[in-house]
C-alpha cells in the first residue's frame, strides 16, 4: 500500500514540475474548467477566482514579450483543449499568428473590453491610433476586470458560481489594499521628485494613480521612457535626445530597468547625460511591466514595483 502511495506522490510530483515547464499535465482530463491566459497579470486572477474548479495555464511564460509573442509549437493544441481563453486586448496581443487565434474566436474574451463599454475615458492612447494596453499597472482599474472574468467562469461552471464571487470579491478586497498602499507610500515623496524614467512605455497608467498630484492635469511629465509601447524598436538619436531633455528638465537622477528588457538603451542614456556633466544612475533592482518575473502574484509584482520605485526615488 505504502509503496503505491509513493508512486502517486511520486508521479504527482513530476505532474506538477512538467506543467511548470510545458503545461503537458493541463492537457489531462481532470473535471476541471480548462482556463488559458495569455499573460499571468491575468492567469494569476483566473486562478484566485477560479479556485480547485479551474485548471488555469499561461501562454506567455517568463520573461516572454507579450507584444511580440507569435505562436510556437504545441500552443494551437492549448488554443483547442481551452475552455475558455482570456486576454488582455487593446492591441498587446499584436504578434500575427497570436491575433489570429484570438480574433473572432468564440472561447475568447478580452478583459478590457468590459473596461470599455463600461466606460472608456480611464483607457489610455499612445497616439491618435494605438491605445496604452498596461492597465493592470493601475491596480484600482485592473481590480474592475475581475467581474468579468467571475461572469465568464459561471457562465462556463454555473455549478461554481457562487463560490467564484465569493472569490472574486476576496479579491478585490485584497488589490483595493495594496492600491491603497501603494498610493499612500508613494504620495508621500515629495512632488519634485516623483517623475520616473523606466526602459519602455508600461508606466503611464502607474504615473496617473501613483505618483501625481490629485487632479493633476499635466500628469504625462511624471513618466518617460526611450523606447515605446512595444520594446522591439531601436533607440533613435532624436528619442536619446528627447530623453535627456526631459530628464534635465526635472533634475531625475534615477532610471529604472525592466526585468525583460535589455538595458542597453538606458546604459546609451546614462553614458549621454555623462558626457553632458552629470550622474545619472541605473537602479540595480529591475522592475515588473510586461512580465511578472520572479513575483509570485499580480499584487506582489505590483508591490514590489512600488516599493522598488519608493527608494529609489527618495534616495535620488
């Protein structure tokens, strides 16, 4: 008895070391609600809400660029054994091959969307055309997604409805939290201090709730970056140039690195304002945009961020 007890813990173990590495164990039919995230801002939700009654898996895993990300061999399997798929949409999800498996699928549903026909005016836009799809770096509108994900879960599980709101609820309870912290702790540096210069444009919706003033109209100023929405262009001389001028404009002294972005552009920054007579540091920690990296939860990589951006900014 002993020894098939062992086998099983045994052959559970290397279950779950597997599906850390390949997702092979999420394939296994198990009772449970195949749920597929295209990012784990999102997958790490659908696991809070969905509990023991959804299976969830993340398409874009580690350090992966979701702006980037075309699919790879074995992800057409996971499209089809899905239940239900969630993804972020306002254009992050960009690669071709990734487009396609999402638009007009019907297991498909983007989070934002209910962010939209709710009400559009918290939805940010790079320019005239590409809307800012980071949202969930604004915790207080990231937690309104969570509705939409519960109404999805019932709809597929009815069985655990109330049991999903339950957790849905818990949930926004702990994010209204750490946005509450994150505020205060933020908030408290002083105002010609806060402005943040990071590798890519992930941070604009951080900067409006976190580090401006109330009703702050020219809020954009609290936050940089060299490279754009997407962290896949080079760094021209005119975006080096525009870079540094702001960064002398508000004395910023600190830039902050991204866990999955290289830091070429900002060592080229720091090397520049060098030349131009003064000290521009790179933090030595990195932070969370497009990827939650080592962070174990949504709130931890935001929590983390805050706290990283705090000491880094007071000490500047």
């Amino acid at each position: 008895m002993i020894k098939y007890i062992l086998i099983f813990l045994l052959s559970l173990a290397g279950c779950q070391k597997r599906e850390a590495s390949d997702g092979s164990c999420w394939f296994q039919e198990n009772g449970k609600l195949k749920v597929l995230s295209t990012v784990a801002m999102i997958d790490d939700l659908v696991k809070e809400i969905g509990g023991e009654r959804v299976d969830a898996l993340c398409l874009i895993r580690g350090e992966l660029d979701p702006h980037s990300y075309e699919i790879v061999k074995g992800d057409d399997e996971k499209f089809a054994r899905a239940d239900l798929i969630f993804f972020n949409g306002l254009g992050l999800e960009h690669g071709l091959s990734l487009r396609q498996h999402l638009e007009k699928n019907p297991k498909a549903l983007a989070v934002t969307e209910a962010l939209l026909k709710e009400s559009p005016s918290p939805i940010l836009f790079a320019d005239e055309s590409h809307e800012d799809p980071h949202v969930w770096m604004d915790i207080s509108l990231w937690a309104r997604v969570v509705d939409p994900i519960v109404q999805a879960l019932e709809k597929k599980c009815p069985e655990g409805a109330v049991e999903f709101k339950q957790r849905g609820c818990e949930l926004k309870k702990r994010m209204q939290a750490v946005d509450e912290e994150a505020f205060s702790l933020l908030q408290a540096i002083p105002a010609e201090k806060r402005y943040l210069v990071t590798s890519h444009d992930a941070f604009h919706y951080f900067a409006r709730r976190y580090l401006a003033e109330p009703e702050e109209k020219n809020w954009q100023k609290r936050c940089r970056a060299p490279e754009g929405l997407s962290p896949d262009s080079q760094l021209s001389v005119t975006d080096l140039l525009t870079i540094m001028s702001h960064i002398e404009l508000f004395s910023i002294r600190v830039v902050f690195p991204e866990s999955n972005i290289s830091r070429d552009s900002l060592k080229k920054l720091a090397s520049a304002c060098q030349e131009r007579g003064f000290t521009l540091n790179i933090c030595d920690e990195k932070l969370y945009a497009d990827a939650m990296g080592t962070a174990s939860s949504y709130t931890q990589m935001i929590s983390h961020n805050v706290h990283v951006i705090a000491k880094g900014l007071n000490q500047s």
